[in-house]
C-alpha cells in the first residue's frame, strides 16, 4: 500500500483518482478526505493505492508519477523509496525529450 499526501481541489482529486483507477496493476485506490486549509477550495487528502501483486509495481508506479505530473495540485508528498524513484525516472524522462 502506498500513500500520497496530495493538498488540492476536490475536483483535481477525484478525477486524478480515477484516473489511477485504470492503471495496470492498481488493485485498488481508496481516498481519505484530510482537514479543509485555510485557502478555500484546498483541502488535504491522504490517497492510498494498494498495487496487484502480479504486475510490475515499478511499472504502474511510473504512470501513476506520471498522472501525479499532469494533475494540477498544490503540493504531494510521499515517503516511500519506490515512489521516490518512480518520480525521478518520469522527471529524467521528460527532460530527455
């Protein structure tokens, strides 16, 4: 289970939750609504995102980093070494282009 601490709108969230929804190799992804910040509409959500064991989690990690880059959002944060890396390859990626 991996764990993104995402501050946005609600909208750019769910719609980014459902779009890692259809990711090969997501089982399943499951929102928390965290506290409303002080700038309206922001608000903190925890989006939790449980992977197939069978696929290649390096793989789904980096389209989901991928979704993470297109989304419109505040601030993300994760702890997580895989997801750290998954990051930095989508980051090397877009600059070799």
């Amino acid at each position: 289970m991996y764990t993104l601490k995402i501050v946005s709108d609600r909208e750019a969230l769910y719609q980014f939750a459902s779009y890692v929804r259809v990711v090969r190799g997501v089982e399943d992804v499951y929102v928390e609504v965290g506290e409303p910040l002080y700038e309206h509409p922001l608000m903190k959500f925890y989006v939790h995102i449980k992977l197939k064991e069978t696929y290649e989690q390096h793989k789904a990690l980096q389209e989901i980093a991928r979704l993470v880059e297109l989304g419109r959002f505040t601030y993300v944060h994760y702890r997580n070494d895989e997801i750290e890396e998954a990051f930095e390859a989508v980051k090397y990626e877009s600059f070799k282009k």
